[in-house]
C-alpha cells in the first residue's frame, strides 16, 4: 500500500487466527510497521481487528517491557490522518502518546495531530501486553474451578472488579494529554470527537467523550461513564486540562457481587 500514492482512505480487517503467541507478536509488530508506511495521501483509516480470545490463558500480544509496534505504528499514521477508526483493538496508552521510554530513545518532540477531526476506538477487554482492565470476582473464579474441566472448558468470564490501574487510567491520561498538549488543543486543536468505547463484552463497560455540546453552542464537553464504577484520578483530570470544581458527577456504588453501580463524569472544557 505504501506504493499507492493516490490513497486517501483505507478501510482494512485484520483477522488473526495464529495460536503459537511467539508468532501472534510478531504478526502484530509487522503489521504496526507495515500500518506506519501507509502513502501521505491517505487520510482515513478505517480498521477492524479480530484476535481470538484464549480466556484466562491470554497470552500478550507485546512482550512485556517492549515497545509497542502496532500502536506506535498508528500513533504515527494518526499525525496525518483527519479521520481514525479502529475496532476490536487490544492497545497500549502508546496510541496516544509515547513512554518515557519511547521518548528517551527517540529524543523526539511530543507528537502533533495539525489535521485530526474524528477519532474513535473501540477496545478489547484485554490490552496490548495481555493484562485485563477487569478481574472476576471470587465467586466467579470458585465456580468455573467447580464446574469447568479441560472436557468442558470456560466459554465466558465475567470480570466485574475493575482494575483501572493495570492500564485503563493510564489510556485515558495519555489520551487527555495528546488532545490537550499546553492547553487550546494543542495537541488536536482540529478535533471534533473522540471516544473511546470498551463494550460490555465481559461485565466491564467504559466510554470517554470529547466532542460539541449536544446544546449545539460551539462548547466541547468532556463525558466518562462506567458500570462498575471506574472513578477518574488527579492525574487524569490534569491531564484533560479541568479541574474538579468543573465536573459533574454522577455515582453509586457495586453491590458485594460487583452487580450494579456507576460512576460517570461530565465536564466543560475551558480550552475550546
């Protein structure tokens, strides 16, 4: 594709069957790379992942305390695309914006989206390097260790403990960060929507929002829901550029069993 230097829009489904976890990293890290040198024409991206669950013996699809190819390789296309999609993606806060790491090795200037209008994930439960944002309660994991042998194997988990700190609060922050880069939208001051879904495939569903108010007043508003409560952190609201004293929030809490309860945020940004 690199070749075809009229593309302006790619539409890709990626559908990865491969089982031995050394070549399924491998297939993602050549993919991040081949995905990097779409043509600077192109200007959408529309793409679809479809990676085989394999339950509680997910294998990562990075290895562990390694760059994150794939999602470097989109971060770059996305500081020349208007328009980004991506669905059923297993990510790392990389799609936003580069570690520490990254950024040590590189010595590169914090990345610039000039022309970004549109961008939108839709994530899996398991992030790039094997880590679920939810674990299932005890008496989830004390009834598949009943009832549940290698002849009659789990077919679903259901993860109602969040756990934002393995991953979930760090994408969110990155994501502030890259949109609001030292204020005025910095970092995306094109930007029209992004949102970030987790759908609730395994008990946890999560949303962030950054588009125009619904009021249609040129406002941008900032929207966080969550079911079971996942609570923001200072260092995300820093990052989006608020302050508490901003925001609405909306709660109540999970029952013992992890059932029920939510925790949702709205706010006004003051930098667009």
């Amino acid at each position: 594709m690199a070749s075809m230097k009229s593309l302006t829009r790619a539409d890709l489904r990626f559908h990865n069957t491969i089982e031995d976890p050394e070549q399924r990293r491998q297939y993602r890290k050549d993919l991040g790379t081949c995905i990097s040198q779409l043509p600077a024409s192109c200007l959408e991206l529309n793409a679809v992942f479809a990676d085989a669950s394999h339950g509680f013996d997910e294998h990562p699809a990075v290895t562990p305390h390694t760059p994150d190819t794939l999602c470097i390789g989109i971060r770059d296309l996305s500081t020349r695309l208007r328009h980004l999609s991506l669905d059923a993606v297993r990510v790392s806060p990389a799609i936003f914006w580069p570690a520490d790491v990254e950024q040590q090795q590189q010595q590169q200037q914090p990345p610039s989206w000039p022309h970004l209008e549109v961008l939108e994930l839709i994530l899996e439960p398991v992030d790039s390097y094997g880590t679920f944002y939810a674990d299932p309660t005890a008496s989830e994991i004390a009834y598949n260790a009943a009832n549940h042998t290698p002849a009659r194997p789990i077919e679903s988990i259901t993860r109602l403990v969040p756990r934002p700190e393995r991953g979930l609060h760090q994408l969110v922050t990155a994501a502030g960060r890259a949109a609001f880069r030292g204020g005025g939208g910095g970092g995306m001051p094109r930007l029209r929507e992004l949102r970030v879904e987790l759908p609730d495939k395994c008990g946890l569903a999560v949303e962030l929002f950054f588009g125009q108010d619904w009021k249609g007043e040129g406002n941008f508003r900032l929207e966080w829901t969550s079911r079971p409560p996942v609570p923001w952190t200072d260092e995300i609201v820093e990052a989006w550029g608020i302050e508490w004293n901003m925001c609405e929030i909306d709660s109540e809490e999970a029952d013992e069993d992890g059932d029920g309860g939510y925790w949702n945020l709205e706010a006004m940004v003051p930098w667009r």
